[in-house]
C-alpha cells in the first residue's frame, strides 16, 4: 500500500514539472507559434505525447522496480521456508525416535507390571493353598478337640461317679515302746520291740524301720526318758537323712523326759528310724523302757 501511494506521488511530480516546462518553452517561442498556427498545433500534440510516454515509463519502472523487490522477497520467503521445512523434517524425525523410544518403554513398563502381577497372582495363590491347608489341620483339630472333649466328659462323669461312692482311705498307723531299759551305742538304732498297734503293717519290730507304704503325708513323734547323769541326741532319721531331733538332759536332774514331732512327705519305699547321734550327750545313752515310744501314721 506504501508503494502504490509513493507511486503517484512520483506520477504527479513529473505531470507538474512536464506543465512548468512546456509553460516556459511556450514563453520562449509565442512570436514562432503564433506566426505558424500548424506547427503550434503539432508542438502541442508532441509535448502531450512525451509527458504521457514519460509516465508511462516511469510507471513501467516502478513496476519492474517492485517486481524485483517482489522476488528478492520470495526468493528470502522460499529460502525461509526451506530453512522451516528442513527443521520441520529434523523435528519429524526427532518425533519418530520418540514415539519408538516412548513405545519400547511402554512396551517395557507394561511387561514389567505384567510380570508383577503374576508374581502377585502366584503369591496370592500360594497364601491361599496355604490357608487351605491350614484350615483342613484346623478343621482337623477341632474333630480332635470334639473327640477328647467327649472323652473328657466321659471321664468328668465316670470320675463323678466313682466320687459319688465314699472312698475308704487306706489306715497306716504304728506305735511301739522301748520292751527294757539299756545303754545305746553311737550311731546305733534305738530299738522299740513292744508294739502296740501296727496298721498296714509298715512297721517292722525287729529292726524298728518303719518303710513307708504308698507316697503321701505321715506325722512322725517319739519321745524319749534318761536317767540322771545321762544326756544324749536322738535323731529320727529318713533314707539316712537327718530331720528331727530329739533330746533329753538329766545330768542336772533324777530323770529327764524329751519329745518332738514332724509331719513328713514320703515316697514309697522310704525308710524311718531313730537312731543315737554318735559320740554326742553324755554317757552313759541310757533309754528307760515304758516312757520311751516311737510312733506315726498316714494323713493323706
């Protein structure tokens, strides 16, 4: 639009300088064309004729001149636009490589999610046979847990039962006096011959060993009497194991009578006596007969 109007103007410029000549060459020669109406007549035809030839040319030169230009800027636009589509190719390619770099991961990705899920799956699988069989063991312990319950009822009502029917407890009882007074020797058993009572059996006279019949709680006593001058140490004495003493002391009086007592678990088979602690108390051991006993019994 700018070069159109530059257009005109030039066009305009060169109409007014083409009217200042002719008005001044017409100034110059008015006595010539007046005298010759003709040659005026073709002067003026000629004059007309050069100013529409001028711009006609100039006209022709302006167009040749924009042509060019024109050109020169399609040449640049084409230029460009091989510049464009050069980079348009790189950046096709570029693309390309994306999308099968993009697909290839992809691709990846999604094998490795596969993967995942069927290790998932399998592991999912294995828990559940797992549980399976824990629930058949469980299934299997609650038949078990069922059978020894019935059982246990069974012997809860058998034992009731049987609790119903009074139960005679078994009687172990003994007791026995030393039969005639003597001088025990150390380490000696003391010797009660004269048995009173003896229930069950588990005292034997002879050798004054009571054993123990059955396991179980028994009360042991034995009291022993000494004369003046005398002291000794009596022991009563399980397995060869020391647990209760018993001891009188007449060297300060006529006579001296001690006694003691102790409850005992036994086993059965174990073995009870009263024995002399060696060389301890003062001689002579004297046991008086009939105040001297040794007795027990069985309490559950």
């Amino acid at each position: 639009m700018v070069n159109n109007y530059w257009i005109i103007a030039l066009t305009f410029l060169s109409v007014v300088q083409l009217f200042f000549s002719e008005k001044i060459e017409k100034g110059n020669d008015d006595r010539l064309l007046s005298d010759n109406p003709g040659v005026k007549k073709r002067g003026e035809d000629f004059n007309w004729f050069k100013t529409i030839e001028f711009v006609v040319n100039s006209q022709k030169e302006m167009c040749e001149m924009k042509t060019a230009r024109l050109e020169e800027k399609l040449r640049q636009q084409e230029r460009k636009l091989e510049k464009h589509e050069s980079k348009i190719d790189d950046i096709k390619s570029v693309l390309k490589n994306l999308e099968v770099v993009i697909s290839s991961k992809k691709i990846a990705r999604i094998t490795k999610n596969q993967d995942r899920l069927q290790l998932k799956y399998k592991t999912l699988i294995d828990k559940l046979a797992s549980q399976e069989k824990r629930l058949d063991l469980y299934d299997k312990n609650q038949i078990k847990i069922k059978l020894n319950q019935d059982k246990i009822l069974s012997d809860i009502s058998s034992l009731e039962k049987r609790l119903s029917v009074p139960v005679k407890r078994p009687i172990v009882a003994f007791s026995a006096v030393a039969h005639s007074s003597s001088n025990v020797d150390p380490g000696a058993t003391i010797k009660f011959l004269e048995v009173r009572s003896n229930e069950g059996n588990a005292f034997n006279r002879l050798t004054s060993v009571f054993t123990a019949p059955f396991s179980g709680s028994y009360v042991f006593m034995c009291s022993i009497l000494t004369k003046s001058g005398s002291a000794l140490e009596v022991f009563l004495k399980v397995n060869d194991t020391y647990k209760m003493l018993v001891y009188p002391d007449a060297r300060k009086a006529n006579w001296n009578h001690a006694m003691n007592a102790v409850i005992l678990n036994l086993k059965k088979g174990d073995r009870v006596w009263m024995e002399k602690n060696e060389n301890y108390g003062q001689r002579p051991f004297y046991v008086h007969r009939g105040f001297s006993s040794f007795s027990g019994f069985f309490i559950g």
